[in-house]
C-alpha cells in the first residue's frame, strides 16, 4: 500500500538564487520536479503537491533573531535596487552576509522564507495527520544559524520545522543528516535540548567544512547524548558509508523512539561532487532514502519529513537521489534499471545544454557489512564509528 506524501512545491521557491556562478545553482531543484513528474510520482495516489506559504517573521523568529532576519530584508531590498553597498559592510559580514558563500541577491528573504514556509507546510500535514510523509524539496538549509547565515542557506528550515514542532507539544524529535557536510546549524539550535536527537553523517570536518562535527560533540550539559556525529575520512565509499549509517542510526533511533523523524538527503556526499571527498554513488544513496523510510515506520509511527540540503552535480545527481528519494516516499521505488523518460531528457538538453543521464542507476551494488558481525579496529571508516559509538551510546543505554 503506498504511502501518502504531502510536497510542499511552487516554482517560486527557484528564486532562491545567489546567482549564475554559484554551485547552489536552483536548476538541481527544477529538473528534479521535472523527472518526479516524468515518472508520474506527482499524480500518484496519496501523493498532493500544493505551494506553500511563506514563513512568517514570527515563524522564522522561533530559530532566528530578528535583528539579522532586519538585516536579510535590508540587503535584499536593497540589493533589488543595486543600491546595497549603501549597507555597512561590516554589518553584513557580521551576519554572514555578503560573502562568496552567501552573496547578497534580490528578494533574499522573501525567497529564503519561502523554503522555510514550504518545510513547514510539510511538516504542518505530517502532524496535523493529514498525511504520513511531508516532503520540501527546495529545504534542508542546515547550516544557518541564529543571527548568521552560513554556507549557503539564508534561514535554517528544518530547524524552524523542529521548534515548530516542539511548540505544539511533541517531545520527542530526531534529526537525520546524510549531507556530506556537518549538520551544523541545527545540532547547534538544539545543543541543550534533551527533546531533540540530532545525528550527522559527515565527512571529517578537518578535511571539510564547517570544521565541526567530531565525535566528541555530544551535546549539553542538559542534554548530553542527544548530538551524535560520524566523522567519516574522505573517500569513504558505499560499503564504509552505508556500514556507518546502520551501525549508529537505527540503534538510537529505536531506543530515543522519536514521535516523528525529520531527515536531510543531501547529495553531495557523491564521488563526482565537486565540493566535497567522499565516494558514495546514487545507487548507495538511494539505500539510505529506504533505511531512512523504514526507520520512520520502525521507530516514529510513519510520521515523517524529509528536505533536500547540499548536490552539486546539478543534473548527473541531484534530480536522480531525489526521485528516488520522492518515489521511495511514497512506497513505490523505482526500478534502479529504469532508463530516464525520453521527454525529461530532451528537457534537460534544452534548459541545461548538457546530455542528461540515460539510467535511474550507476550500477553499484551498494552493499555492506553488517558493522555489528566483526568490527576491524585498523579500518578508518571502523575507527570512525567506534568513536561514535563509544561517546553517545552508553548516555542511550547501549552498548558500544
């Protein structure tokens, strides 16, 4: 029986734009709703697509101080006039603002808010009960924090989705993140929140940005245990990455027993992304869109939101992982072997100039051993999850 899913999709939320020359190019966005329509996923039954509204200041508030969500405003606006080196520059830098990462574009928060209203039009239908699965696409801006942007993201999403939740009385959340970056922004936001689990699927941060997410962040003291983080060594390919995801996420999982689970599918953990080291292929990230989806049944009573985040092959990647994510959702995958429609790719020709992927599939096995059946102690990837282990499972009840 499929699965009802709730997408929170406008094509406004591509104005989320800072501009030709920046890897976050909004394209990644449209052909993945292009190759989700392809294939017929959008008029699946149970499955609704609607626009969202914006989030509210008051809603963005709940994550971020209205001080820099002014200065957003400000530098947009003005920005929409070519008038923004009026601003301070060092009130900008100060926020984030302004940098190679995170340049100043038109329109800035109304399309940043936009992203943050679609997650919680998601989210909103995942507890109102109304569906099972909420998805937003366009989200998964991790790494924002309180008063500052960072690393490309504006408002942080699915932290707002996750204050949201914790405002309507839910007790219990966990956050997966399987970008290739740390989850920074919210692990940060919930530091001394006992209510919220965040875990972070990561290469190490000494070899990558943000420089954070060792084994050792742990959370606060309030809440010691609920930051757990897999500091992956680059180059870590299907079988280490996947052996990593299943030795740490579904033993917490089912012992934290989330009232729902809240994931980020970040691509960019692929071999061929260009800001980032690890090996992982679209066949291995496919498998963790349907681990991820079991555990929400598994462990959080169906309920469940998940975001896009990071993927930087605008058109070889990203718009496969996330139909295979949005199809996954609704508990009918597709055929890996399946060949791309015919009209999706003539359609990535016209807007994108480049041959598009013939195949749903890199023709990996992503297979791996079970971490818990012989543990290598000179393996890296081995060490890595040893480390997480040894630090948060014992604060769980479990054992190492």
């Amino acid at each position: 029986m499929s699965c009802t899913l709730h997408l929170a999709w406008d094509e406004l939320l591509a104005s989320y734009d800072f501009g030709p020359e920046h890897p976050l190019a909004p394209i990644r966005v449209k052909l993945t709703i292009e190759l989700a329509r392809a294939f017929g996923l959008l008029g699946r039954d149970g499955v609704t697509v609607a626009a969202p509204a914006a989030a509210s200041d008051a809603e963005l508030e709940l994550v971020h101080d209205p001080g820099y969500i002014a200065v957003v405003k400000e530098a947009g606006g003005l920005a929409a006039g070519g008038s923004v080196a009026s601003m301070d520059a060092s009130t900008l830098l100060a926020r984030g603002l302004g940098t190679p990462d995170d340049p100043i574009f038109a329109g800035m928060h109304e399309a940043s808010a936009a992203i943050a209203g679609a997650t919680l039009a998601a989210v909103r239908a995942v507890w109102a009960g109304d569906v099972l699965h909420g998805g937003s696409i366009a989200g998964g801006l991790h790494h924002a924090m309180r008063a500052n942007a960072s690393g490309f993201c504006i408002y942080n999403d699915p932290a707002i989705a996750i204050a949201w939740l914790l405002g309507q009385g839910v007790e219990r959340i966990a956050y997966v993140d399987i970008d290739v970056h740390h989850g920074d922004g919210v692990q940060t936001a919930f530091w001394d929140d006992p209510r919220v689990l965040t875990i972070s699927l990561h290469q190490h941060p000494a070899t990558l940005f943000p420089g954070t997410g060792r084994a050792t962040e742990t959370g606060g003291p309030a809440a010691e245990g609920t930051a757990v983080n897999v500091a992956l060594p680059a180059g870590t390919r299907d079988a280490g990455w996947l052996r990593a995801f299943h030795a740490v996420v579904p033993p917490l999982l089912h012992q934290f027993r989330p009232q729902i689970l809240v994931s980020q599918h970040g691509c960019d953990t692929h071999w061929t992304d260009p800001l980032a080291n690890l090996d992982v292929t679209i066949d291995a990230q496919r498998a963790a869109h349907a681990a991820i989806h079991k555990l929400a049944h598994d462990a959080a009573d169906g309920r469940w939101l998940f975001t896009g985040g990071g993927g930087y092959q605008l058109v070889q990647v990203v718009p496969r992982t996330w139909t295979h994510l949005l199809a996954e959702a609704t508990s009918q995958p597709i055929d890996p072997q399946s060949p791309t429609p015919q009209l999706w790719r003539e359609y990535v020709e016209w807007v994108a100039t480049e041959t598009a992927p013939e195949l749903m599939t890199e023709g990996a096995q992503a297979t791996f051993a079970d971490f818990d059946a012989g543990y290598d102690p000179g393996d890296p990837v081995d060490q890595a999850i040893m480390a997480t282990r040894n630090a948060v499972f014992p604060l769980h009840g479990l054992m190492p």
